[in-house]
C-alpha cells in the first residue's frame, strides 16, 4: 500500500495532480476557499451544490472532510498546534519510537550488515560525541551507503537529529543520499573532523 499526502493553497487542476491522481485520492480535507468552483476541484465535481460548502466556512482551523467513512458535509474544527507544541510532542514521545530489527550479516558478529565498520554504537567517542560518530559512519558507509537506522544507533540521537544533521551536511556538499532508499553517503571525499 502506498499513501500520497498531496497539499496546495492554489487548487487548480495540475496541484491537484490531474483526473487520474486526483481520481485516486478518497479521503480530502478541504479548508476554507474563496469560490465554489475550488469545492468542486478539491472534493469531486458536484460537490458543491451536493452541500459541501467550503467556500462558507467562516473561522480558522474549521474544514470539510470527505471520505466513505463521512458521506455527508460535516463541519469540524482543528487544533492549532504551534511549532512549539510539534517540538514538545516529538520530545515527549522520541522514547516510544518502534525499533526496526537490522538484519545481520555473516560472519561479522552482532554488527548489522548495512552499518560500516567502526561505527558500532557502543563506542564511548560516539555517544559522547554524535557529530563526530555521523561523520565516522558516512565516511566508512559503502557505495550503497548507511541506513538512518544505522546512523541513529551510532549516533545515539534520534531520527530526527539524524535527517536535520544530514540535510546539514548535504547542503554543505559533504554528503548525498544514495540511489537505495533512505541510505546515505559522504560526497568525494571524508568529511573534515573525520580524520581517524
């Protein structure tokens, strides 16, 4: 199953992702628009005179949800949740992340087969210093690369601090993602303040 989250302000017919795409999308959350013809976009053709009027929704946060669970316009009303409050959530909650099992390789011990060596987790330098255990992991990572999952059991942070710290170093041309899926590697040559 793949899901596609699929988000504009400007509805118009290529945002929308055309009549095959948008065809596709069963559960549409419409907020406030300025004319009815943009219900219609939005939620399927006919809608609008069908009594779904986003187009009098009158507050902010307030919205339309169509769905085959919700047949009927409804109006309902979302929590503004500040940067702040994300932040807060995402703390609260880091330690209740599900792990994802790594599989092993043979013949190279307990160490998972997509992590390079030397970047064993256990590694007091690495805890002590995540910075410096990301850089050790992708210069050691293969031409496939290294695994999020790796570099946060290497780093010991978060997947979070993982991505902000690679986007980071990507926009630094020092590291890019590889052609397998959510896998990394160092640009060229080792990253500086990697020289063991």
């Amino acid at each position: 199953m793949v899901n596609l989250l699929a988000a504009t302000q400007r509805p118009t017919q290529a945002a929308m992702g055309g009549g095959a795409a948008r065809a596709q999308m069963d559960v549409r959350v419409c907020l406030r628009v300025r004319e009815r013809r943009d219900v219609d976009l939005i939620l399927g053709q006919g809608m609008w005179a069908a009594g779904w009027r986003a187009d009098t929704l009158d507050a902010p946060g307030k919205f339309l949800l169509s769905d085959p669970e919700h047949p009927h316009s409804r109006r309902a009303r979302a929590y503004l949740l500040t940067d702040r409050d994300v932040t807060r959530s995402a703390t609260r909650n880091a330690e209740n992340r599900p792990t994802v099992d790594v599989p092993h390789s043979s013949g190279d011990g307990d160490r998972p087969a997509d992590r390079p060596a030397g970047t064993d987790s256990g590694a007091a330098g690495h805890r002590a210093d995540p910075g410096r255990a990301l850089r050790q992991a992708l210069n050691n990572a293969p031409d496939e690369g290294v695994s999020i999952a790796a570099l946060i059991e290497a780093t010991g942070k978060g997947r979070t601090w993982v991505y902000d710290r690679l986007h980071e170093v990507a926009d630094a041309g020092q590291a890019t993602p590889t052609a397998h899926r959510g896998h990394w590697r160092v640009v060229h040559r080792p990253m500086p303040g990697n020289e063991t």
